[in-house]
C-alpha cells in the first residue's frame, strides 16, 4: 500500500471515525469550528522541520539575528494557519436543483455556496469522491449583501431511481500551501433518474378500441359538420339564416369535437424483465406525449388515469423510475 504525506490527513481523519460521525444529511449547512479540520500538508511539515532546525543554530550559535528570523517564519506559519481556517470558516452551502434525467446520462447537482462576510475566498475546491475538484473563488464584497456562486458536480448515472449527491470534501490550501483545511459535506440532495428509453418501436402504444378519433356532437362553437332541422330550444345563433333565406325551411348547424385519442400503457403488454418492461413503457409515454394524445398507465401497483401534459409525463416517468425501489 503506497503512502505518502499528502494523503496522512485523510488517513488520519478516517482513522478517526470523523467521517461517519459527520455524515449526517442537510439541506443547508454552516462551516463551523466543529466542522473544519485543518493538518500540515506535506510543505507544512518541511516548513516546520526546517524551521526547527533553525531554531536550533540560532540557539547553538547565540544569533540574534537568526532567532529573529527563526521568530517571523514561526509567526509566518501562524498566521497562515488561521487564514487557511479562516478561508473556509463562515461559508455556508445548500442543495440547488438538479432536473430529473434519464439513465445512462450525467446528472447535474447544483450546490451553493454563499459567503456570507466581506473577505474573499480564494483556491477552494469542491470535490466527490475521486473525481477532479471543481476550483472556485468568492469574491469579497463592501455590502451587506452575500456573494454566493452556484458549483454544479457532473455525477454519471448507471441505474435508475433516486440518486443521491453523496460526500462531498471541500478543501483549501490558501495561502501559502503550508495547511490543509477541509470539512465533509452531507447535502440531502436527490436526482431522479428515469429508466433508460427503448429504441422507438410502432408496437409501444396500444390504442384502446372506439377512441381513434371520434366525433361527438355538441353545443358548442367547434367544428361545424354539418346542418340538421330546426328543433324547438335550439339557439338563434345556430340558426343557418342564410339557408332559411334560400328556401322555407329552418335548419340548425350542427357542430362537433375532434375526441381525443386515448391509448392505455400496460405492463403486461410488453415482454422480458423488469428493466425490459420499463424502459418500452418509458419509450411508450414519450412517444403518447409528443404524439399529443391522452394516455394512462399501468403497473402492477399502480394506476395512472389518462391524461396529458408536462406534470403527467413526469408523474408516468417518475412512477417508472421508483418502480420495485424500496424507499
């Protein structure tokens, strides 16, 4: 097992059990004392050895001069203990959105981070798990008001579900290098991911039988389709006065709607496994939804009624993608 003194910290840390005791989920969180951690890098601890070793001459030798730069490059090491902290103290982060996606695509987590204070941040990096770091600054500002920046983390999906955003290590090294201070992040942040969509197919909807299409009388001012003989109660407006001028006879128009098609996505239509079945019943609503049509669905737990539109394709999809998924 290869070991090096850039990676003591994280040991150090997991050593400790300060991962699991920090993993609890929120939506907001406040970098606090009782969240930072902060341990020499491998610079720092060079730093520290030379300046020991300084230390040492200055002390065997009687130098005043080297005390005195012995005692600055201390203070020096000081102060950039506390600006490292201090870069990261006070930040505060919270879950954005992340639009539903379907499997097999990258998801987009937003996560925000507001500086709250006037001083700026520098080189701050946000990273989940082994992925490179996204680096960022906040910029000071002279207001009352924050500055906040919105971060978004790119995590590939493989399954459908309910995703989640995972650890997340912000970090910093700010401003000499000499420490590292970090804290771990829990957001409870979720992505739902829809199964993955069949290739398109003309065997995914099923048109139910006597709903393609038909036209039903009405009393309304729709598609005229044709005339009919005046009856008693029948509005003025419907009157065809220009044919009654023509001849004796009143007649009425008669008008008519377009019913709209319906079709039912049923789960025992379709053949194979689970995610075969799911993914042509994906396919299915997608195709009812572009084809404009009025559609319902159904699982073995559950009945969607026909309907149409945005919050019904996703209120389908959703039901897809949690289908058989123990919450």
């Amino acid at each position: 097992m290869s070991f090096s003194l850039a990676t003591l910290p994280h040991r150090l840390y997991r050593l400790l059990g300060v991962e699991r005791r920090r993993a609890r989920r929120d939506r907001v969180v406040i970098l606090g004392r009782n969240r930072i951690f902060i341990l020499p890098s491998a610079q720092g601890l060079l730093y520290a050895a030379l300046t020991f070793v300084m230390l040492l001459g200055a002390a065997n030798y009687n130098n005043s001069l080297a005390f005195i730069l012995t005692f600055v490059l201390i203070a020096l090491g000081l102060i950039a203990l506390l600006q490292t902290y201090r870069n990261l103290a006070g930040l505060r982060l919270s879950a954005g959105r992340c639009v539903p996606i379907f499997q097999g695509e990258t998801a987009h987590f937003e996560v925000m981070v507001e500086n709250p204070t006037r001083a700026a941040r520098h080189a701050l990096a946000l990273q989940r798990g082994q992925d490179s770091p996204l680096v960022f600054h906040l910029d000071g500002t002279v207001t009352t008001a924050s500055v906040s920046c919105t971060i978004i983390v790119p995590v590939q999906t493989e399954r459908r579900g309910l995703l989640t955003l995972g650890l997340l290590r912000l970090h910093t090294r700010y401003p000499l290098g000499l420490f590292r201070a970090w804290v771990y992040v829990n957001l409870d942040f979720k992505c739902l991911v829809y199964p993955r969509p069949a290739a398109p197919s003309a065997n995914t909807l099923r048109l139910t039988s006597g709903m393609r299409g038909r036209i039903t009388d009405t009393d309304g001012n729709e598609d005229f389709i044709g005339h009919r003989a005046y009856r008693l109660g029948d509005s003025p407006r419907h009157v065809d006065w220009k044919a009654a001028a023509r001849s004796d006879a009143l007649l009425s128009k008669r008008f008519g709607s377009q019913q709209q098609a319906q079709c039912w996505l049923d789960w025992h239509d379709h053949e194979g496994d689970r995610e075969t079945r799911l993914s042509r019943l994906c396919r299915a609503v997608l195709d009812a939804e572009a084809s404009g049509m009025s559609y319902g669905l159904k699982l073995p737990t559950l009945v969607i009624a026909p309907a149409h539109g945005g919050a019904h394709r996703h209120q389908c999809l959703r039901a897809l993608a949690l289908f058989g998924i123990k919450s």
